[in-house]
C-alpha cells in the first residue's frame, strides 16, 4: 500500500530503504530523547527487519521531496469478526505509531501531512472505528503535535516501557474516533493548505 499526498509519500518500507534511513537517523539526534531511533546501519537494518516480521504492522518509509524523510507504521489492528464480514486484513481499529523524522523534516508539515494520509486511509477506506496514538507522557513536543491533530486525551498509562534513558515511562493516550474523522479532516486540510 503506497499513501500519497501533495508533498509526503509513504511507501512500504524495505530494506532497500535501511541506507537511506540510516543517513536520516544520523542527522541532529537532540530531538530523540523519547523515540527509538536506531543509529547506524546494524540498528536500521534491524529496525527494519523487525517491523517487517511483527504480525498486524505496516510499516512505511515516509518520502518528502524526492528523499527519506523517516518511519511511521500502522500497528494493533484489530479485526472483529463478529462485527461485520469485512475481509481478515481490514481491521476495526487501529494505531499509529513508531513515527520519527530526520530533524530536518520536523516542523516542516511532513509529519502532519504523513498523519493526515494515514488517518484518511483508517477512516476513509478501511471505516475503522478508532485510530490511537500513544505518547511518552514527559514528550511534550509530540504530545502537542497529537492533540495539534485533533485527537482526544483518553488517558494515561503509567509504567508502561522503559525509556531510552533508563527510566521507567508513562504513556499517554489519545484517539480520534470514526464519527470525529469530518471535523478532524477539515482541520488538517485547513493546516496542509
């Protein structure tokens, strides 16, 4: 599946894409005290690998102006058989996560762009129910660019991983729900114009 928008694509990611986000990865690092960003080739290609092999997970490279700009995947899709017979690969609900961006790209519009084609796709032509994006709860940068979406607070987790520093996380939790998709849409296409 291949997303496309007026200045983000987001392609299946492949090892093909390891050197590319390796150079990505190794720009400024100041801004990923709360995301795991692998460093260097064996953690990309490591990276890569395991989000190819994880059941329930696609992963995409996000392509901005000819070049990798970072990672994001869709992950905890659920399907409710019970609920409908839509096919076993379109699931009811899902996440969004495991997003970075070289330090380039952020602030730039890509990653609202990139949420944007994701979200469009959940709610637009898989009709899930739910979409949720976790964050590390003392991230305050990604928390606002979440809630800068249109996503609501559904709470805190605490204890849930531990962080790159060694430290135990909370995390916390938003969703955007398939009756609030219209409302949410027309804000960010307001933003992408």
């Amino acid at each position: 599946m291949r997303l496309e928008g007026k200045r983000v694509l987001l392609e299946p990611l492949t090892l093909m894409h390891v050197p590319a986000l390796v150079e990505a990865a190794s720009e400024s690092r100041d801004t990923y005290a709360f995301a795991d960003v692998p460093d260097g080739q064996h953690e990309m290609e490591s990276y890569v690998e395991y989000a190819l092999e994880a059941p329930g997970v696609i992963p995409f490279a996000i392509v901005s102006d000819g070049r990798v700009a970072g990672s994001t995947r869709f992950l905890r899709m659920e399907h409710w058989s019970r609920l409908d017979d839509r096919p076993l690969e379109v699931p009811h609900v899902a996440d969004i996560g495991w997003t970075w961006l070289a330090a380039s790209a952020q602030g730039t519009g890509v990653n609202t762009e990139a949420k944007f084609l994701m979200l469009r796709h959940a709610f637009e032509t898989w009709r899930v129910f739910r979409v949720a994006i976790k964050v590390d709860a003392p991230n305050e940068r990604s928390r606002r660019a979440v809630e800068g979406l249109g996503a609501k607070l559904d709470g805190i987790r605490r204890a849930v991983r531990l962080g790159e520093d060694g430290t135990v996380r909370d995390m916390v939790w938003y969703s955007i729900l398939l009756d609030e998709w219209p409302a949410v849409k027309a804000r960010l296409e307001t933003r992408l114009r």
